[in-house]
C-alpha cells in the first residue's frame, strides 16, 4: 500500500456501531467492567489505553514498519521516558546539534541517577565510533537536525551501536515517515514530536515512541509510559490522527512554498 493510502487508513475502521468513517471520540476515563471486577473489553482506564490513543499508535507503528507505537503528553515526555529507561550509569552520545530540551534534560535530571550525555558530530561516523565508551548505552541522533537541518547517515551509526551493545534513537520529527523510517535501516526506536509535522494544524501537542522488534523494550517503556502518567489525551490523540491522515501531501506542499522564498520559515517546528 502506497504511504498516503496508509495514512488514511492506518490504526482505523469504520465504527462498528455507527459506521463511522471517522473515528469517534472517546473521553471516558473508565470502561465497563464485568460483575467480578474483570475487563469486558480491551479497555479499563484511559491512563492505561483508550481507542483513540490506540488508534494514534496503530497508525504510527504501521507508518514506521515498527513493530509497535507508545504515544505521550509531548515529544519531550517520550524523549525522556526512552532515556529514562537506561541503566544507572550509562552514557549516552547525542549530536552536537540536538534539540536544547535534551540537553537541559540530560543536565537537569538524567545526571541524578548517573546518566551522561555527551556531544559528538554524528554527522561523522568515524567521530561517532571513537566517542563510543564501554558504557555507552544509548546513540541518540536527530536527522534532519534541529534547528541546523544537519543529516546522519542512520544506517552506518546502526551498525556502530550493535557491535557496541547500544541502542539507536533516531529524532526523525522533521522527516517523518514521509521521508525516511529509520527502522528499516537498523535504528532500534523513533521518536516524533507529534506536535509537528504529524500533527500539522499547530493546535496538538504530542509524542510518541516507535519500536521494533525489541520487545524487551517495549515493555519498558510501556511499563514507564503507565506508571508514570506522561500520556497522551483522548483528544489530543484524535487530533493528531487526523494530522496523519493528510501527512504525505503537508512535506511536498512545505517544500514548494519554502523553495520559493529565500529564508524557510521553521519558527513553528522549533518546540518539542
């Protein structure tokens, strides 16, 4: 299937109750239970899963060949759930150009429980490989960067992170899956602001995790994701499904009003 029929149809189905095309609403914050307390359906409490948040999480996981997607409050909440997720004491590269919230993450609270952040050019794989330390446990990287656009040849630095027996991050917020999915070249997660190009109506703010096959990962983070609460809302959810839903045409429109002008406007991609 072509990626702007995927991205109409992905994570929905007509409601089977209304025959809905569009997805309905869902703001209940509890679901039916059955007389001994157990699930009558796939939902219990909306911090632990509503439909419009799996809805959101289907969509995503199909757009970027993942295996499965893990949506937040906000492209930071995802970005610090991930590094969250690391062992004390581990090190973690990031690109010298990476967005100023990770850096004030990594100062502010990772170097709490041990966790270093150093800067490298991962423009430069070679700078990437002699910046590796044994307790290197993660390589994050943003590629296109912001706000300097700088690019990261993804699969290279895939191949550094295996042999280290460290995760590949992959910022792919400015690409989208529109323009690359960094799984398919050996990336271990994706993360997206969903407030940006995924969203494209600037009234959302989101984030979201897109991993592969470890699944050893994905409980993780999604045990995080629930205990500690940074989820994304119903509404946001739904909002940010219909930003996907006409994704593959914003990217091609972007770039013939940019091209015509002599200084691109990127003020409203800026936040996280």
């Amino acid at each position: 299937m072509r990626l702007e029929s995927l991205a109409v149809h992905a994570g929905t189905h007509p409601d089977p109750t209304t025959g809905a095309i569009a997805p309905p609403l869902h703001l209940s914050t509890t679901f039916q239970h059955g007389p001994a307390g157990e699930r009558v359906s796939d939902f219990e409490y909306a911090r632990e899963g509503n439909p419009n948040v799996s809805q959101l999480e289907a969509a995503l996981a199909a757009l970027e060949h993942g295996a499965a997607a893990l949506t937040f409050a906000s492209g930071m909440a995802a970005t610090d759930a991930l590094l969250s997720a690391l062992p004390d004491d581990s090190h973690v590269l990031i690109p010298h150009d990476v967005y100023h919230g990770v850096r004030v993450l990594g100062r502010e609270f990772l170097a709490r429980q041990g966790v270093t952040l150093e800067a490298v050019d991962v423009t430069d794989a070679a700078a990437v490989a002699r910046a590796i330390k044994p307790n290197t446990r993660c390589i994050w990287i943003e590629t296109q960067s912001n706000p300097q656009l700088q690019i990261a040849d993804i699969a290279a630095i895939a191949q550094l992170a295996r042999r280290a027996g460290a995760l590949l991050a992959v910022d792919s917020t400015f690409a989208t899956p529109c323009l690359q999915q960094p799984l398919t070249l050996g990336a271990d997660v994706v993360m997206h602001s969903t407030t940006k190009y995924l969203g494209g109506h600037s009234d959302v703010v989101g984030g979201a995790l897109v991993v592969g096959e470890n699944t050893a990962l994905r409980d993780q983070l999604t045990f995080l994701q629930n205990a500690i609460g940074s989820v994304a809302g119903p509404f946001d959810s739904f909002l940010a499904l219909r930003g996907v839903k006409t994704l593959a045409f914003r990217p091609e429109r972007k770039r013939r009003i940019t091209s015509r002008s002599s200084s691109p406007v990127i003020g409203s991609m800026i936040g996280r």
